[in-house]
C-alpha cells in the first residue's frame, strides 16, 4: 500500500537508505505468485469466455423459475452486470450500462440475491441498488445519504418479510493513496439497513446504524467481503490492509468484535462463502488473492483452519459464491469464482470434498 502523503525529507533519506519500499494495493499486474503448498488441486469443471473489458469482481446465484440457474457477476469497468449459465459457463446476457438513473451503474461491485430480490453495490454512485429477478426490475435505492464507498453485502430474514443488508464502506481519508481515516471513524465501516417490500410491492428501507472495532487488534482498515451465520451468531469479514496483515476478522451478529481473527492470509483476503451442512456444521471458504488463487477452508464451528486448494487455472479471484442446492450439472451443488477479472469459473462441491477429505454431510 502506499505511505501516507506527508513524508518529510528525512523519513524520505531515511527510506532510501534502509532500502525499504512502501508496499503498493495489489493489482491484477502486482498479486504475488502462491507462496503456500495447498493440500489439492482440484480441476475447474468449466471456465467461461474471457471478457477483460468488463472487469469481473463479484458473483451472486439465482435459480430461475423455469427450472435452470443463473450466475450473476458485476462488472465494474462496464457499469453492468453480466448473467451465464451456471451449469456450462455460457455467457446469457449484460444488464445495464453507465449511469446514475434505474437499472444504470456506476462502478458495481458486491452483489447479493435473497429470493428474487438481487442487491448490487455501486461504488461510484453510493449506492445499493435493488431489482427484480428474473427482469431485473428496478425497485429502488438504499443508503445514498449515508454510503460512501460501499463494497461488499450480506442479506438475512431477520422475520418473515422483513430483510436486513450489511453494506461494507471502505471509505479513506484520501482513496488515491489509499490514506486511511482516523481510527475514530472506523466504527463507521459497516452500514446497517432494514429492508422490505410494502403491500404494493414498493421497496421500503431504513438505516439502522453502523459498526466497526476502533481498536488496533480489531480495526476494518480496508474492508470489502462480508458474510455472515446466523446459527453461530457470526460475521465474518475480510481486513485487506496488508500493512497489517491481511485476515478474516470475526463479530457478532450484531456488529461486536469477537477479539479474534483468523491467521494472516498471504494476499489479500477476498471472497468468502459459508458451505452449511447439516447440524450446523460445515466449513468456511475464502479466497486468498494469489497466482493461482488459494482458497483456504476452516472449520464452521471453531473456525480453526482445515485445508486449502487451487484450481489449475483460476488466479487473482476477487468473488465467489457456494451454492449448495443440487442442479443436473452438479448434484451437490457447485463453488463459483472469479478468475482474473475476465471470466467465471466453477468447481465442483464434490471435487473439492473428495480431494480434501471433507465431511460426506455436505453431500447431502
């Protein structure tokens, strides 16, 4: 990451002559190459078309009502979203374009669907938009008045008919350099909202507040992916300063941090997808951002650290998403990720738990 823009000139001296050199936020030209052996390697059971134009970032799933299932990616270069078929990779359709006005983006980036319902985070224009599946019928805006630089989103039911959307906001004192806030406002890094839908179907929201650590153990720096699990009362929630060390930081349901973090990843730490098995177990997977990219799996419970794997294409992965129902493509349902920016790729749930050993509870 870049230093802090006040440098005197004897820091500067002194920088020289100690050889020390700021560490620059990663890109898709700077992600190391894999530093750690994983446990597998676990082939890709496809890789979609390659479009660099669109700059690919995060993935949401959506069966359809005829039967079949959609993988939705935001493209942030292209202002759209980009829709294939999940069980082949076949590029379907591109929704949207630039703009500020209904179903037109400005720099999208998280993206989530709770029943039909897709919520899409757009950087630039400080939003999160939502729409109707399977048209993409535009519904309304949440949060213009108090996001910032939103990122990633997670959705729960909290009661029937009443959602509620955390909304990472990575804000900076100076985001070109990549200058952090003071400390005291990072208790503003996830905002909270209540969301339904009236009785004519119109989109009603709330802001209910936001969270963040301000202590140096628990702070969000650089914050993006966001997930959550309602039967540990946990959040899970990726720190991607590497000036500190770049990890998964637990809190509470309800935005307290647990005093625990995950071990340091090697990149930055992106993607995150809870694979929930049967009893309340299952496993965590996040992404590490690495040439190939590592994805690294710890235990739902205890969160202790299990295994890890690659697949033998897929590199510098930004999202993912699990989706664990069954389709005739994958049987016990499927991991998708992004793969450079420029295509989507999936995996196999059963590939991966064969490979690695996992529970047969998650097959089920």
């Amino acid at each position: 990451m870049n230093l802090r823009p006040y440098l005197g000139v004897l820091l500067l001296a002194l920088l020289v002559a100690c050889r020390t050199t700021p560490v620059a936020p990663a890109s898709s030209a700077q992600v190391p190459k894999g530093a750690t052996a994983v446990d597998a390697v676990v082939p890709e059971a496809w890789i979609s078309t390659e479009s660099p134009e669109d700059e690919l970032d995060s993935l949401a799933v959506w069966p359809t009502e005829d039967g079949h299932t959609w993988l939705i990616a935001t493209a942030k270069s292209s202002h759209r979203l980009v829709v294939y078929d999940a069980e082949t990779g076949q590029r379907l359709r591109a929704v949207g374009g630039p703009g500020e006005g209904p179903s037109q983006f400005n720099r999208p980036n998280g993206i989530a669907v709770h029943g039909d319902l897709l919520f899409v985070a757009e950087r630039d224009n400080h939003r999160v938009q939502v729409l109707r599946l399977p048209d993409f019928t535009p519904l309304g805006m949440i949060g213009q008045d108090v996001l910032r630089v939103p990122y990633g989103l997670w959705v729960r039911e909290t009661r029937p008919d009443d959602l509620e959307l955390l909304v990472t906001d990575s804000f900076m004192a100076d985001y070109a350099t990549r200058e952090l806030p003071p400390m005291g406002e990072l208790d503003q890094r996830v905002k909270r909202f209540e969301v339904r839908l009236d009785a004519d179907g119109r989109l009603q929201s709330r802001y209910l507040g936001a969270f963040g650590d301000t202590t140096e153990a628990g702070a969000l720096r650089m914050v993006e992916s966001i997930a959550g699990d309602s039967v540990n009362d946990r959040l899970l929630i990726a720190e991607e300063d590497r000036r500190v060390g770049s990890t998964l930081r637990e809190y509470t349901l309800e935005g307290m941090y647990r005093s625990h973090s995950l071990p340091l990843f090697d990149a930055d730490a992106e993607g995150i997808a809870l694979w929930a098995c049967d009893a309340g177990q299952g496993y965590w997977i996040a992404v590490d951002q690495l040439r190939p990219t590592i994805f690294r799996i710890f235990d739902r419970s205890s969160l202790q650290p299990l295994k890890t794997f690659s697949g033998k294409v897929v590199a510098n992965t930004d999202g993912q998403v699990l989706y664990a129902a069954g389709t005739p493509r994958f049987p016990a349902g499927a991991l998708f990720a992004l793969h450079d920016d420029k295509a989507v790729a999936a995996f196999d749930l059963r590939d991966i738990a064969r490979a690695l050993g996992l529970s047969d509870r998650c097959m089920q």
